[in-house]
C-alpha cells in the first residue's frame, strides 16, 4: 500500500515537473534580434516590437548571411523576383528618414478637420464683374458675371462654386482643367477650329486645359464649376 502511494506521488511529481515545463516552454520570449535594441522613437517600444515578433517581419526582411531587418531577400512571384525593404533605421539605406507613412497619416488626420462643402450654404465669396472690362475677352455682347466661390483648396489651386452670366460671347480660358453643371440657361462652347457643343439645364461636360475657343451663353446661364489651375 505504502510502496502504491509512493509511485502516485512520483508520477504527481513528474506531471507538476510536466506542466511548469510546458508552461514556461510555451510562454517564453523567444530568441529576436530586437533582443538588447534600444530604439529612438518616443512611442511605446513594445508595442512596435510586440507586432514585429507577432508578424515575423525578420522572416522577409532580412537574408541568412546578413544584418536582420537589412532586406535583401529574393521573393519569387508569378511577375518576377521582389526584394525586401532595407527596415533598418539607417536614413539612407533603411527607413530612417521615411516619411510616407507619417505624412500619408497627418493628411488623413487634416482631412478629418475638413466639413463637406454644401453649395446651397452661404458662399466664402461672391464677386460680380463685366467681362468688357478685362481686355480682349469679349468677342460678342456684353456678358456680365456673378461668381459664388464656396471652395478653395489649401494650395489655391482648385475651387468650386457657382457662375451666373448673362449672354455674350467671349475667349475661353486656356491654362485651367473646368468641371461643369450647367443648373440653368442655355449655353455654347465653341473651339477654334468651329466645333459647338451646346448644353442646358442638367449637362456636365469638362474643358480640359489646352481648349481653345469660346464660351457663348445664350440665355442666362447658372452653372457649377470645379477649376483646377495650372
Ligand atoms: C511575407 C514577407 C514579409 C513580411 C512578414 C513583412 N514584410 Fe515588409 N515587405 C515585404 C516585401 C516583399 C516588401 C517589398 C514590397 C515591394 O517592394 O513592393 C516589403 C516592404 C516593406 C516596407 C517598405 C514599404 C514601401 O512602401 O516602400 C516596409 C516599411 C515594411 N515592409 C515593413 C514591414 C514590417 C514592419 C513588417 C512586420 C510587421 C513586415 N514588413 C513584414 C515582405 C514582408
């Protein structure tokens, strides 16, 4: 009896040996070079270095023979070999001075500060002007032009809004891209070489930069517009 007891608490003793083994194996903190790194950034370093054990980025950016994280590993694909980054910190041949990531992210968080713009909301701007006060534009008429600008791009580049004009005819712009909706009103480009597209209430069409012609407004004409300048 005493001998039977015995043997059940050797194999007791063997299965506690058992599970703290198993435990400590399978919990452990296996071997990385992020071993002893010390890293510059001001972030939680073990979050950035939890997630590069977890995906294995050594795996792919490192090759047998040389620096981890140095890149260089051939990758075969069906459209040919791809080698993998440098992600070292050296700024010139790792990511260093890699700024797409971070920029790519301040856009998106100005972008987050940006409301939609609702064009039938008071405008920024409205400028009224006659166009025969601008040399050489007027060809015919005597068109005179009310602009709602309701948006202008951080770089003054492109806006957006609404143009009224009353009839005439006049030289179209050449150096700008133009989106236009025509609300209301009848109206008419005209290229140099005499081709018309005319267009009323409900038409889209783009003037890309390089048209040379005309615009003609027939009746009074109420369009929105997206102008991209060069
Ligand atoms: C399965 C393999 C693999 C793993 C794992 C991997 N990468 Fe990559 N990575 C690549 C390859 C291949 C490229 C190059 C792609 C190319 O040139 O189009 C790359 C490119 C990059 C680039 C450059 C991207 C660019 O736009 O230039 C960075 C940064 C990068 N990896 C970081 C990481 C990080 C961080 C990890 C771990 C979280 C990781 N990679 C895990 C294969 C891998």
């Amino acid at each position: 009896m005493v001998t039977f007891l015995r043997w059940i608490a050797r194999l007791a003793l063997v299965a506690v040996v058992g599970v703290v083994a198993a435990y400590w194996y399978g919990t452990r903190l296996p071997a990385s070079p992020f071993d002893g790194v010390q890293a510059a950034a001001a972030m939680p370093l073990e979050t950035g270095q939890y997630a590069a054990r977890v995906a294995d980025c050594v795996s792919c950016h490192s090759t047998h023979d040389g620096q981890p994280f140095a890149g260089g590993l051939e990758m075969d694909t069906p459209l040919g070999s791809i080698y993998d980054t440098n992600i070292t910190p050296d700024p010139e041949h790792g990511i260093g001075n890699y700024m797409r990531i971070s920029r790519s992210w301040k856009m998106r968080e100005e972008e987050c500060v940006m409301d939609v713009i609702d064009f039938s909301e008071a405008p920024q701007e409205v400028s009224r002007r006659r166009l025969a006060d601008l040399p050489d534009r007027v060809v015919e008429g005597d068109p005179q032009h009310q602009s709602e600008l309701h948006f202008t791009s951080p770089d003054g580049n492109l806006f957006a809004g609404s143009w009224t004009s009353t009839p005439g005819k006049w030289h179209a712009f050449t150096d700008k891209d133009e989106y236009c909706h025509i609300v209301s009103g009848r109206c008419a480009l005209i290229s140099e070489d005499g081709k018309r597209w005319e267009f009323g209430p409900g038409a889209s069409f783009m003037i890309p930069n390089g048209f040379r012609g005309y615009w003609e407004v027939i009746e009074t004409t109420t369009k929105h517009f997206v102008v991209r300048q060069h």
